[in-house]
C-alpha cells in the first residue's frame, strides 16, 4: 500500500507541476498540452487513456486559458474591429476538431510536428514578412483579402485546437503576426482571447458528451489541473507584460522551435522499432 501510496502522490504531484508549467506557457506561446498530456497517459488507470488524456487536459487547462485573455485585456485597446471576427472561426473549427476526436484519424497526428514547424518558422520571420508587406500594401486598414485569409487559417487551427491543440498558440501567432496587428504583447492578447474560445468550446463539448458516456473525463485530474494552470498563467502574464518585447519574441520562438523537435522526435522515435 505505501509503494501505491507513493505511485499515486507522485503522479499528483508531477500532474500539478505539469498544469503548473502549462499555464504559464500558454500565456506566453502555448503548447501546454505537451507538458500535461504525457503525464495524464501514464498516470490514468486502465489501457487506451490517450483520448481520456487529450479530453482531461483540454477541460483541465481551459481556466488558465480564461485567466491569461482576462490578464492581457489591457493590451487589446485600440486593435482593429475585424479582429473580433476571428473568435468565429475559432468557435467553429474547435467544434468540428474536438467531434474529430472520435474518430482519431492517423493521418492527422502526422502532420502535427509540421504545422508546429511551419508556424515557428513564420513566427521567426513574421516582423520582416510584415515590413515587406507593408511596403507593397499602400492602405492602412487591413484589405478584406487579409481579413478572409486570417479567418480561413484562424478556423483551420480551430480543428487543429479542439483535436488535439499542442502549439495552437504559436500557430495563431503565425497567422495573427502576418495580419500585422502590431508587437508581441498585442499579438498575445489576441492569441489569448482567441485560444480561450477554441479551448473553451472543446472542453464544453468533451464535457457534454461525458455526461451520454461519449467521451471519458477524469474530473479528478481535471481540477488539479485547472488550480495549477491559473496558477502559472497569472505568474507567467505577470512578468510577459514586464519583460521586453524582443526578449518575449525569442522565447515564443524558443519554445516554438523546442515543440516542433519534441514531436518529430516522438513521431520517429515511437515509428522506429526497437530491437
């Protein structure tokens, strides 16, 4: 019983410091499920958790989410009113990934490590995108083109969000840094908003379908979860807002960067056999 006792603690606390951890990277970049979502699959009990893993972590996540949008409201004065638009599209998308949940298609999970890829890069490079972009746009105002694409890649990670959602936060802030909507902390503040709907819309529909035995919610982990991920969005909001835009745009990279390695390594590593 001490030896269960310690397993079952351990987890709990490795669990916390995940959502911990979690939140705090969500708020800056995202890609919090990477940290949460390995932990869940080894501690919840029974074989073939990995969708009771995904659908806990997004429902247990979700309130940092909300925490970090309300945190970074103050940096959302002054944007332009297309970017309101952009909660549709999210909404949307995130219904339709987290129904795609259920059929969990193999295909998708392979294009994971690219799309995490793909957006850092374009993160990396965004501000001299932008500059070009700006010097051959000779209106102010964002053209409807740029407002249709920005909806049409903003529902694309949607069902990217409500299937799965590891880097969801860099991937908007790919799209949203080509719209040219300013510096990090203004790109932040919409991603935050933006991530809160696609979570939130996720969750409730994990949690409404737990309710008909459709999908599989550990409430448990859940809270301790939602605690840890309040806990590290507040801290982590707290010192972005603080530190220096270019040191906040090398970290989201960083950690851009870290994701798309962590998944090719997982894709391939788990691909190759062993022996």
């Amino acid at each position: 019983m001490s030896g269960l006792a310690l397993t079952v603690t351990t987890g709990f606390l490795a669990l916390v410091a995940s959502s911990l951890l979690a939140g705090a990277v969500n708020a800056i970049a995202g890609g919090g499920t990477v940290l949460t979502f390995p932990v869940l699959d080894a501690i919840l009990p029974g074989p073939g958790h990995g969708v009771a893993a995904n659908v806990t972590s997004t429902i247990g996540l979700w309130p940092g989410a909300a925490v970090a949008a309300w945190s970074w409201r103050g940096e959302r004065e002054g944007l332009p009113s297309w970017t309101r638009l952009l909660v549709v599209p999210s909404a949307a998308g995130a219904a339709i990934g987290a129904l795609l949940l259920l059929a969990s298609p193999d295909w998708f999970d392979g294009l994971v490590p690219w799309l995490i890829l793909l957006a850092a890069v374009l993160f990396a490079v965004q501000p001299q995108v932008v500059n070009f972009v700006a010097a051959h746009d000779a209106s102010a105002a964002a053209p409807a083109g740029r407002v249709i694409a920005a909806c049409g890649l903003q529902f694309l990670v949607g069902i990217y969000g409500g299937y799965f959602g590891a880097g969801i936060g860099i991937l908007m802030l790919a799209v949203l840094g080509l719209s040219g909507l300013g510096d990090i902390r203004r790109l932040n503040a919409v991603k935050n908003v933006l991530g809160m709907w696609v979570n939130g819309v996720a969750a409730a529909l994990f949690t409404a379908g737990s309710w008909v035995g459709v999908y599989e919610v550990s409430w448990p982990h859940a809270a301790l979860m939602a605690v840890g991920a309040v806990a590290g969005s507040l801290g982590a909001s707290h010192l972005a807002r603080r530190l220096p835009a270019s040191a906040v745009r090398r970290l989201v990279a960083i950690i851009g960067f870290a994701l798309a390695g962590y998944y090719f390594w997982r894709r391939f590593a788990c691909a190759t056999p062993s022996g």
